[in-house]
C-alpha cells in the first residue's frame, strides 16, 4: 500500500483517512495491522487471500471481498506491480470469483474504477464483467453462462491463492 508503483492506480481515487491523490499510496501504520487482518480473515462478510506462484513465496498480489446485504460482493483485486502484466491479475480474479460465486447469498460481483483504467478494464471484461459506469458487474448467470462456454479456458495454469496465517 505504500509503494507509489504497485498503488498508481489507485491515483486521484476518491480520498480517505491516509490517502495520498498524487501517488494513491494509503497509510498503513504497523499499529493497525492486527485489528485489519483479524476484520478481513475472521468477519462473515469478508474473505481476504493473498496470490503466489507458491504457498512459501512472497505474495504477488491480494484478493479480497465483502458481501453487502444485497447480494453484491465487492472485490479487491491487488497486484504488486512487478508482476503486472504476467496473467496474475486475471488468474487471481479467476480463483476469488470461484470463492465468490460458491457462496449462495451472492447474487453479483462489483468492483468499481474509472473505465480509462485500462488493465483493470481488460481483465475483468476477460473474465465477463460488463461495465456499468464506474462499476465492473458479474451476475452469477452470467458468470455461470462464462464457466459453460465452448472454449472456456478453466483449466489455465493458476496461482496460488493462500489465506494468512
């Protein structure tokens, strides 16, 4: 979060306690980092991941979601950006909506960006998602109609997705 790199999307976002607009780098003091993961690995309406080429390497990346009473799970998709533009994004987003989608009180799946955000712009609408101003959807029969399709490439070599320890 505090690599100007990895967090240049995330540039001129809407801002929060912590953010920097030019860099979209956000605050992270050591001191809050027990009480987010335990909110992120131990509440219902949230599931936290992080991606790896294996289970003993760093992370490349995270995933994350939170379902609203709604339906709608809303996703967190975070590559570090030495490894953009190497399929992890897409792969990760293949294994959490798996995660998403198994679950039977989510009815859709969002995440929301600007469209000019074009790597994010291409890896959702890989996997389906349909723009809906500066949100990305997925319905699950949508997703369902995707898992179906002649030619659907679900077999791809994927990363590892890991829960913290």
């Amino acid at each position: 979060m505090a690599d100007p790199a990895t967090m240049a999307y995330n540039a001129g976002f809407a801002p929060a306690p912590g953010y920097d607009p030019a860099t979209g780098c956000l605050a992270f003091p050591a001191a809050d980092h027990a009480a987010w993961l335990q909110a992120w690995t131990t509440l219902p309406d949230r599931f936290l991941a992080f991606v790896a080429d294996d289970v003993a390497a760093p992370p490349l990346g995270e995933v994350a979601f939170r379902v609203t009473p709604d339906g709608a799970a809303h996703l967190h998709v975070l590559v570090a950006a030495p490894h953009a533009g190497r399929g992890v994004g897409v792969a990760a987003l293949r294994l959490l909506l798996a995660r998403v989608f198994a679950r039977s009180d989510v009815t859709q799946a969002v995440d929301e960006f600007p469209a000019d955000r074009e790597p994010a712009e291409t890896v959702f609408r890989r996997l389906g998602f349909a723009r809906d101003g500066d949100r990305v959807v997925l319905t699950r029969a949508s997703s369902d109609e995707a898992r179906a399709a002649p030619g659907a490439d679900l077999t791809a070599r994927e990363r590892v997705v890991r829960a913290p320890r």
